[in-house]
C-alpha cells in the first residue's frame, strides 16, 4: 500500500474544518482553561477520522467521473494509486476509530458523531445530486461540528453563532458550487449532475444573500457578547474577497481558499487575535 497516497486520500488539510468543534469554547472564554486541550483532543480526532471515512467513500463513489476530470484524476484512487479494495478497508478502519473514540466523549457527542456519518454517507450517495438540497447538507456537517463541540466541552451554543455559522456555510458552499460551474463550463453537468438544475445567476444570488446575512448575524452576536465589533469590516472584508476569488475562478473550496489566499488568510488570523485579546487579553 501506498503509504503517502493513503493519507492524502484521508484529505488531512480538510480536518481545518474540524476546528470548528473549538469554536464553542474559544467565543465561549474557555479556551485558556486548564485541561482544555485535552478534553477536545478525542472529540477533534473523533470528527478527523469521521469526516476522512466520509471522504474516502466519497471518492470511492465519484472515482468514475473523477477519472474524467482534468484536477481529481491525480487523486490516489482514480489514479490507481490506492486500489478500490484498500481504499474501503481505510475507509472502515477510519469509521470505526471515529466511533470508538466518540463513544468514551459521551453519547450525545456519539450521537452528534453518528448524525453527521449519516448526512455524509447520503450526501455522497445521492442527495449530492439534488439541486439546494446539496446545499444544505454540507452546512448541516458544520452545524453539527459546533454543536459537537458545545457538546464535548460543555458550553451552550448561542442563537446568533448557530446562525452565523449556518450562513456562513451556506455561502461558503454556494461559492464552491458556483465556482465548480465557471471552471467545468459546459461540462459541469458530466461531473456534478446538481449543477445542471442551478438556473443563470442563481448560485450568485444565493451567495450575496447569505453573505449579507452573515455580515448582519455576525454583527448581532459580536454586539450581544460584547466582543470586539471592529472585527465586522474584517469579515466584510473576508466576505467580498471569497466573492472575488470564486468570480475570477480561483476556486471556491473553503479550505484550499484559506490556505492558498494570501488576503484571507491574513484576515483569518486578524480575526483570530482580535477576538482573542478581547475576550482573554485582560488575563
């Protein structure tokens, strides 16, 4: 077996999203106490090792269409890299690690866990395909990464941040459609069929919906917190600067996006300092 294809087929730049289950107790004051770090390392590996055992089926789904496509024909799978059989052992072994660890968390973090296996797993079998529907799914496995988090350090998640981050990844998705329909063109519908069912302008309508939702949900939960609002024109900016990679076609998967922009990422880790000296700077 292909040790370094193995575990780029886990996608472990992907388990950035997974840091969401932090975000409770971050926003929350908390993330300084004693014992945090290791209250949420087996919730973090937990939803690690989810999320991967979910992508590798994915993958294991799409690899026909992937064998197509000018970028995921290089993933280890269509390449041949990691064979079909290996591919589903990995995925399994992954799968039951995720749940071993998630059932000693506590059974509502299990159940969390076993929630968002099953949006995942009918994500990637059928509801992909479904126009909106696809949507929704990929921000119900970040709402389902916060509330795991709340649940495994024990912090109430606020109205606001559930809606925050419920618009947040619905325009994040939104972007990463729309962005999938610019670079695929005229065979968009070959490699995902949803796309075909999105009409002229209405993935962009939807982006600059939920966009102005965030910035207006975002500022309320700063406000009701009493948190640092001057990081409002940084989310703005963040905000419009995805708007601009995707309609320049520069991708619009979240991560990648992150990782490879310069500008967000700058704004991202502003972000991060402001806020942590609001709520821990006077300590």
């Amino acid at each position: 077996m292909n040790l370094a294809a193995s575990v780029k087929l886990l996608r472990p730049t992907q388990w950035l999203k997974n840091l969401m289950l932090f975000f409770p107790p971050f926003l929350g004051g908390a993330i300084l106490n004693p014992g945090i770090a290791q209250k949420g390392a087996l919730p973090f590996l937990s939803f690690c090792l989810a999320s991967s055992s979910t992508y590798v089926v994915n993958d294991l789904l799409d690899r026909h269409n992937d064998a197509r496509h000018d970028k995921k024909r290089h993933r280890p799978i269509p390449s041949g890299a990691v064979s079909v059989p290996q591919a589903w052992w990995i995925a399994a072994v992954s799968l039951a690690a995720s749940l071993f660890l998630a059932a000693f968390v506590s059974p509502v973090f299990l159940l969390l866990t076993l929630s968002y296996l099953a949006v995942s797993s009918a994500y990637s079998l059928r509801l992909k395909e479904l126009a909106l529907i696809d949507l929704f799914c990929i921000a119900a496995g970040f709402l389902l990464r916060l509330q795991a988090g709340g649940e495994a350090f024990g912090i109430v998640v606020s109205e606001w941040l559930f809606l925050s981050v419920f618009l947040l990844a619905m325009f994040l998705a939104t972007g990463k459609r729309l962005s999938e329909k610019i670079l695929l063109g005229g065979t968009a519908g070959e490699h995902r069929k949803a796309l075909l069912d999105y009409p002229e302008g209405y993935l962009e309508g939807v982006m600059y919906l939920c966009g102005g939702s965030v910035l207006v949900t975002y500022t309320m939960y700063v406000i009701s917190r009493h948190m640092f609002v001057y990081t409002v024109p940084l989310c703005c900016f963040g905000l419009l600067r995805y708007i601009l990679r995707v309609k320049h076609g520069g991708g619009g998967d979240p991560t990648e996006s992150l990782l490879k922009d310069r500008p967000l990422f700058v704004v991202g880790l502003l972000w991060a300092v402001m806020i942590g000296y609001s709520l821990y700077g006077g300590r």
